[in-house]
C-alpha cells in the first residue's frame, strides 16, 4: 500500500490506484473525458498545487537552484494554512489503506512541487512506494 509519486501523462503502474492530479490547471487540448485514458489523472485535486501567483513568479525554474529555493519556501508557506494542511494529513492516513499517486506535469520531478509534497507526506508518516 503506499502514494506513489507520478509525472501525469506516464504510463502507470499495475498497482498504482487512483491517481490524484495535484495540477493548477487540466491538460490543455485534452477532453475531461479523455483525462483518465491519456494517463493524466482520475480526479482532479487541485487543492496541493502552488497558487497561480506562485506558478506565474517562478515557472518555468529551469534548474536555477536559488529560484526553486525561493518557490519551496514560498509553497512550503502555502502548505502550512490549514486547508492545505488537513488535506495532506487525510491523503497519508489513506496511503495507509490503500495504493493511489499523486502527480504533476513537471518532467524533472527534483524541480517540481510534488518533490515537496512528498517530503510532506513523508513527515505525515505516509507510506511512499
């Protein structure tokens, strides 16, 4: 049982489960109904994603090691209000009940968000496969 952690669109894994979309946005040229199909995800959660005002300052970080600093600061603050905080500590209490993943669009997932909700998740005591 476990959360993987999944670039959206990959192929995915036999036992991956539901997977979660942690994305601002939907895929873009992608009908709703074709999310799923094209391995981008099952549900949309958008509620783990950084902000808009976060994405428009920093992306694209193009491996600028003093610019991710800055944006997992700042998103490591959003993940602190409480909505965001409650909603982390329900996803590690069920990755202790069931197998799902959680993913984003980024292809280098050492510069993506996700990185960070893992380590979050992590320090929740959630099972990462």
């Amino acid at each position: 049982m476990g959360i993987q952690i999944v670039r959206l669109g990959s192929a995915r894994a036999a036992d991956e489960g539901l997977r979660i979309g942690t994305v601002r946005r939907p895929p873009r040229g992608i009908r709703k109904e074709e999310f799923a199909k094209k391995n981008f995800y099952d549900v949309w959660f958008p509620n783990l994603s950084p902000s808009v005002v976060l994405l428009k300052e920093f992306f694209p970080i193009d491996d600028d090691q003093k610019q991710w600093r800055a944006f997992k600061r700042r998103f490591l603050a959003e993940m602190k209000k409480s909505g965001a905080s409650r909603d982390l500590d329900v996803l590690a209490a069920l990755s202790r009940q069931t197998n799902f993943s959680i993913g984003c669009y980024c292809e280098n997932e050492a510069l993506c968000h996700r990185s960070i909700l893992k380590e979050l998740l992590q320090a929740r005591g959630a099972l990462i496969s």
